[in-house]
C-alpha cells in the first residue's frame, strides 16, 4: 500500500550549475505530495533523479531499505517496476499507437493474455477519457492527449509510488479538475504515493496532502498542506497565493532595491486568505492518506485564517468531518493504521460501494464527456 | 544490505572534500579532459555495457529485422549507383597503369583485388556511416529528447537491449551484404569498362581472377564490413543516447556520429589491412 521515499542531503549540478543541494524531505506512503517551485529550479531533475534517470551529486534516497542511487543495475530496474511515471511531455513511443504504448508494461512485465491487456488497457483509455484514440499515433493528438495518454501508460501496472511532472500542462481548466479528481480517486483505490509537480495553484491548494516547495536551489519547506498554507514565510506565502508581492521575481529572485521599493509602497500580501477544504475522493471513497481537516493546525496550535475549511456549500468541514467519515468505508485501512489526525471511527463492514483496490475504477465524477 | 551502501555514500562524501583542488583542474582542462579522457571512456563503457546486453535473453529478432530492412532501404540504392563508378574508376586507372607497365593480361585480376580487398570495405564504410549510422542516430537521439528513452529505462526496460543490440547487428548485418554486393557490382563495371572502353578481351579478364584473387581476399573484407557495422552502430547509439539540447541536439549528433564514424571505420580498415598483409600471403603467380 504505497512506499515511503525518504530523500537525505540529496544534491545534484550540472557541470557547474548547481540545481539544488542538500534536499531532505520524508514522502510519507500513500499520501499524496505536491512539488511546487518557480520554473527552471529542477522540478524535473527532482523527479528523474528519484527514479534513478540522474545521479546525484550526493545524499540518499531510500525506497523500503534500498538507497537508489547506489544500488546495481539489475535491483535499480527492479526497483523502478514500483513507480510510474508520466513525464513532462508526455514521452511517448513514437513508432507505436496509444494502445500499445499503454499495453507496452503489460506485455514486458506481465504474462497476461492479449484480452486480458485489452480489457486493462481500455479501462485506463476510459479513466483519462482517451476511448476512441486508441489506434492513433503519439504524433497525431494534441499535447494535452499525450499527456493523458502517458498517464495511462504510467499507471497500468498499478505502481506504489506515482510521479507526475506537470499533469495540468496542456490541458484546460475543465480537464485539470478532472484530471485532479482521478489522482484522488486513484489514491483512494491504489494507496500508492503520489509526487506530482504542478504550476496550478488551484491544485496545489486543494488537492495534496503534503506541499513542497523547491526555491533558489533548496528545498525552502515541505510539510502537510495545512502547514505551508497556513505559513507566513514569504517565499512560500507568495507562491502559494501567486502573488507578484514578495521576493520570487521574473528571473528567480528580485533584488533588493525592488524589495526596498515594495516594502515602501506598503505592499503586503495582507492577510493569508482562508484554506480551502480538500478535495475528496468520489463514490463515496475515503482516501487512507487523507488527515483530518483543520488536524495540523489544532495540534500546533495554529490559528487558520478565518473561512478556512468551508467549501461552496458553507458546510464547516473541520465539524463535518467526522460525519462524513462514519458514514464511509475506508479503502485498504484494514491493515494501516490511520494515520496522524484521522479519526478514529471504526468503519462500518461493507458500506456504501464496497471499494477494494483491484476493483474497477469507479466512474468519474459527471461521469461524461471527458 | 544497508552497511556496504552506507560506505559507498560515505565514501563518495569523504571523497567530495578533496574536490577543491580538482575543481580549479576542471575549470582549465575541462574541454580537453573531455575529447581526449571522458568521451572515449564513455564510449569504452557502453561498448562494454552493449556487450553484455548482447547476451540477456530474448533476442529482439522483430527489431532486429525491421531495422536491417530499414537500412537495406536506405542503403541500397546508394550502394549500386556509388559502386558502378567506383569500380570503372578502379578498372580504368589500374588499367591503364598496367597496360604501360606491360602486363595487360592481369587488368582483370588486379581490378577483382582491387575492389574486393579495398574499394568494397570503403564503399561499405561509406554507406555504412554516412546513410545508416547517420539515420539510426537519428532515430536514437530524437526518441532520447523525446525523453522515450528515459520512459523506457523507467518501465523496466534496458534500451541497450532493447533499441542498440538489434540496431547493432543489423547494422553489421546489412554491411556484410553491402559488402558483397559493392564487390559483384563493382567486378560488373571493371568488366564493363576494361572490356568495352579498353578493348580488353572478356577471357583475359576472367581467366586473370584466378591468377591473384584468393578466398581470403573475400572473407577479410567481409570481416571488415562486419566489423565496421558494428562501429557504426555503437557510434551511433552513443551519440545518439547522449543527445541533448532540443532538435538541434539531434542535428549536432547526426553530424558528430558521421565524422567519427569515418575516422574510425578508416582506422580499423587500415589496421585490419595491414594485419592481412602480415598474416595471409599473398598467391604466388
Ligand atoms: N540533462 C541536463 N543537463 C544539463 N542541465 C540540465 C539538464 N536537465 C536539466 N538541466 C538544467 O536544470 C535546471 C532545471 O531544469 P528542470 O527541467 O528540472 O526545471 P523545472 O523545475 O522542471 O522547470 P519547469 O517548471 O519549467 O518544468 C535547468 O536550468 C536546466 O537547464
Ligand atoms: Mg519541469
């Protein structure tokens, strides 16, 4: 049910150009984590380097008790078999059709028969909503389409840790929500861990569990969502609300006479605004990895800003909560314990949907058109 | 199972200490340090690393056919229309210098060696380098900046195995065939042109093959081809996997692979030559 990364003191350069160094951070197991960070500071060379594609300079990467960078080839391919990975562009196999590529894992990895690849293949075309392309080539669909077409290809041997650079790249706003709602529900009946980089701030917001964000080559804060949200550090205040305001310029970092200049005019990026409640898991699906809304901040003595966790319909979510979790199945919480604020509400044998991973995916929310 | 890598990372750590001194070396000799130490050794490496792949089973026989037909494809053509004139260029100049120095009767035997132990080999390499390992780079390159590469390493696939093996003995394959259809070709037009341009009679050009040409002759130059396929393949591979930078990347590898294919194919022809020469001796008359 999902696997642990824990990076230490991870650094990595090019020749000279030094990317990031020193990065520690835990990415607990099944939860979902979102790496944020303005672009050209290695996001990507992040996520390649956790696969084993980049070497880096130093530190460690420990996957279960095997330190990836340092491991033989042949456990390091073994290894990889955990992740799937859906790269920037999509990276796709030319010379093959949407169907194959996203058949390729299956039939490298898997002795399964041509049906049964069929049928797999189909209900993850179905899930990115891709049904219809299948025999059509890399070079003929739209980037957006590559991108989910990868997706597919990422996730088609139910991996334990999913990394995703960019999903929203591409795709319009109608799709990004979508998009965002099958990784929920993806981590909901998989529990595997999720890394996903994003420049969408809508997304960063309200979908992960954990935030990171990668500033001026380190890792300036990784923490539970309601931590970074709630943070008056300036970097990740102005990221995180995308605000002009703050030391992140144009190029990288703003000098001082700028800074000197704002801080004259009085601009500041006033009070933090509310923090929405998260996304949930549909069908009535409970994410294992999902904490308890407004938990991080009771147990550190943290005041929300005020309207936080109240979504469109005025429900309270930190009061709604425990409600609305009696009234679900947790998915695969059998045997891990609930971690850190989840309540401790014993869960209702065979409840609404009766989900287990390996089941069918459930269909997405509207259900149409995407 | 931690321990021994506990020490390997503390011992690149400790060895990272003593990077100050060697960082100023790198500032100065960077670019040479690269020509001259690191791309071959690179290279060297996955010359090695392909060696090995070459033995993990199953052998990719789809890839390795589609890729062979696809250089026959690009090759072939090129191949006859380079040979034709190549081989009366050989029969006209040897030709003549034979006929003035007396020995009109062995025109037909010096072209058949002539071509057969030379200009076929370097007919080869030409096409070898120039039309295969220029397209294969290609190939390899643009699906390393499509980051396919990468994809394929994270499901699990190594694309040495995968992608440079078959495209390697496909290489060597064609080129042997190459090979003999550049000497067949070639001996046509020697025959066509000392026969027809140079009153030369068709029996004193066939009875002569006998006279100097030998087997080995042939199966050296096959070797050759054999051997310069596969060069042109790993160069290409190698080229090709380290592309970088966008398309542009790809264009400055294309360019790169060929120039050293050259080199190298011309190297290991010489070398292999002059080892012929020491090793087989040549046919008494
Ligand atoms: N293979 C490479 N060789 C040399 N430099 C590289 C390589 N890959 C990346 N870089 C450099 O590393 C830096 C970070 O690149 P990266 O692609 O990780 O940025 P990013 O954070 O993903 O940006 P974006 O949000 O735009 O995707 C860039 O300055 C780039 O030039
Ligand atoms: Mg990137």
């Amino acid at each position: 049910m999902g696997v642990e990364i824990r990076v230490e003191g991870l650094t990595k350069s090019f020749g000279r150009q030094v990317i990031w160094q020193d990065v520690s951070l835990t990415i607990p197991a099944g939860e979902i984590s979102v790496l944020l960070g303005p672009s050209g500071t290695g996001k990507s060379v992040f996520l390649k380097s956790l696969v084993g594609l980049l070497k880096p300079d130093r530190g460690h990467i420990w996957i279960g008790d095997r330190d990836l960078p340092y491991l033989p080839e042949r456990d390091l391919y073994e290894t990889r078999k955990l992740f799937g990975v859906l790269f920037q562009d999509g990276a796709l196999f030319g010379s093959m059709s949407l169907f194959d590529n996203i058949a390729f894992p299956l039939r490298e990895h898997t002795k399964k028969s041509e049906s049964d690849v069929k049928r797999i293949v189909m209900e993850k075309m179905d899930m990115v909503g891709l049904l219809g392309s299948e025999h059509k080539l890399p070079g003929e669909i739209s980037g957006g389409m590559r991108k989910r077409a990868g997706l597919a290809r990422a996730l088609v041997l139910d991996p334990e840790i999913l990394l995703v650079d960019e999903p929203d790249s591409g795709l319009d706003p109608v799709r990004t929500s979508f998009l965002n709602q099958v990784f929920i529900d993806l981590n909901a009946q998989i529990g595997a861990t999720f890394l996903i980089v994003t420049h969408d701030i809508n997304t960063a917001r309200t979908v992960p569990d954990n935030i990171g964000l990668l500033y001026r080559r380190h890792l300036a804060m990784f923490g539970p969502r309601e931590m970074l949200l709630s943070s008056e550090e300036p970097v990740v205040r102005q990221f995180l609300n995308a605000s002009k305001v703050g030391p992140i310029g144009m190029s990288e970092e703003k000098d001082e006479s700028e800074l000197e200049a704002e801080a004259k005019m009085g601009l500041d990026s006033g009070k933090l605004p509310p923090i929405p409640p998260q996304q949930m898991a549909s069908d009535g699906m409970l994410r294992t990895g999902m904490h308890a809304p407004g938990a991080w901040c009771a147990a550190h003595g943290v005041t929300p800003p005020p309207g936080s966790f109240i979504d469109d319909l005025g429900r309270n979510w930190v009061e709604e909560w425990p409600r609305y979790v009696a009234s679900l199945t947790p998915v695969g919480a059998a045997s891990a314990p609930p971690p850190g604020g989840m309540p401790p509400s014993a869960p209702p044998p065979g409840g609404p949907g009766g989900q287990f991973p390996g089941n069918p995916p459930p269909g997405r929310p509207g259900g149409a058109g995407y | 199972m931690s321990a021994p890598e506990t020490g390997i990372g503390a011992g690149r750590r400790g060895g990272r200490k003593g990077d100050g001194g060697s960082a100023t070396f790198r500032k100065i000799g960077d670019g040479a340090a690269n020509v001259v130490v690191r791309e071959p050794g690179r290279f060297f490496a996955l010359c090695l690393d392909t060696g090995r792949a070459c033995f993990v089973w199953p052998f990719q026989w789809r890839e390795f056919i589609q890729q062979a037909w696809f250089i026959v494809s690009v090759t072939v053509v090129p191949t006859m229309l380079v040979a034709i004139p190549f081989g009366g260029v050989l029969s006209l100049q040897v030709g003549g210098l034979i006929r003035q120095l007396g020995a009109q009767s062995y025109t037909g035997a010096t072209a058949v060696v002539a071509i057969v132990r030379e200009a076929s080999p370097l007919v080869t390499s030409l096409l070898v380098a120039g039309a295969a390992g220029s397209a294969m780079c290609a190939d390899i390159g643009s699906r390393k900046i499509r980051e396919e590469i990468d994809a394929m390493e994270v499901l699990g696939i190594n694309p040495l195995h995968r992608l440079v093996v078959p495209r390697m003995f496909a290489c060597a394959f064609v080129a042997l065939f190459l090979n003999g259809l550049v000497s067949v070709v070639g001996l046509l037009g020697g025959y066509f042109f000392n026969v027809m341009l140079q009153g030369g009679t068709p029996g004193a050009y066939l009875a002569s093959f006998n006279a100097i040409a030998q087997l080995p002759d042939l199966l050296q130059a096959e070797f050759k081809a054999f051997v310069f396929g596969i060069t042109a393949g790993l160069v290409a591979a190698y080229k090709g996997l380290n592309a970088k930078g966008g398309p542009k990347g790809v264009g400055d590898a294309v360019n790169q692979t060929v120039v050293i294919t050259f080199m190298l194919l011309f190297l290991e022809n010489f070398l292999i030559s002059t080892l012929y020469f020491q090793f087989v001796p040549s046919k008494g008359m």
